[in-house]
C-alpha cells in the first residue's frame, strides 16, 4: 500500500523525539486520540499512516474496541516508539 499522507512536522518531531512508553501508556495515548492530535492529523490520515483505516481509529478513540496488538505495535512503529516491557531484561547484566 502507497502512503498517501504527507508526514508533516509534527510526525518527524514525534519520531525523533525516540519516545519510549509502557505498553499501557501506548494504548491510553491512542485511546485519547493523544498521539494522533500530537502529529496534527485527521483520523483518516493517521489511519493511512500506521496502516489500518480510519473506521478502526474511530472505534480505538471511542473506547469501543480495544487496540489489536498489531496495530499498537505499527502504531509504534510509525512514529519511532520504543516500547519499555517492565520487568523484561534489558541485557545490561
């Protein structure tokens, strides 16, 4: 699928910033429509650039449907989020 959405400042500022969240904070930030408001697109535009549709980010920010894992995890993806997995090793030991 061709990304129709131009990634505008506020997505590159997002994806630079390195951002890292709990799987909790993840959710709660789509949930709200946080992240999407954050890069200043429309349900339809940020549906196209994670990759799902916007009927399904409607359904996430209504608190209708919970998000799918993968959808959290090309959510993530997208906007340069790195996912913190408390209690996980982190290889530092």
């Amino acid at each position: 699928m061709r990304l129709l959405v131009m990634i505008n400042d506020a997505v590159k500022k997002l994806q630079k910033e390195k951002r890292v969240l709990t799987l909790g904070q993840l959710v709660d930030a789509i949930c709200s429509g946080q992240l999407r408001n954050e890069c200043g697109l429309d349900r339809h535009a940020f549906a196209q650039l994670v990759g799902t549709t916007r009927k399904t980010i409607r359904g996430y920010e209504a608190w209708e449907v919970a998000p799918r894992m993968g959808d959290i995890f090309s959510i993530a993806t997208s906007l340069g989020i790195k996912l913190q997995m408390p209690g996980a090793h982190d290889g530092s030991n």
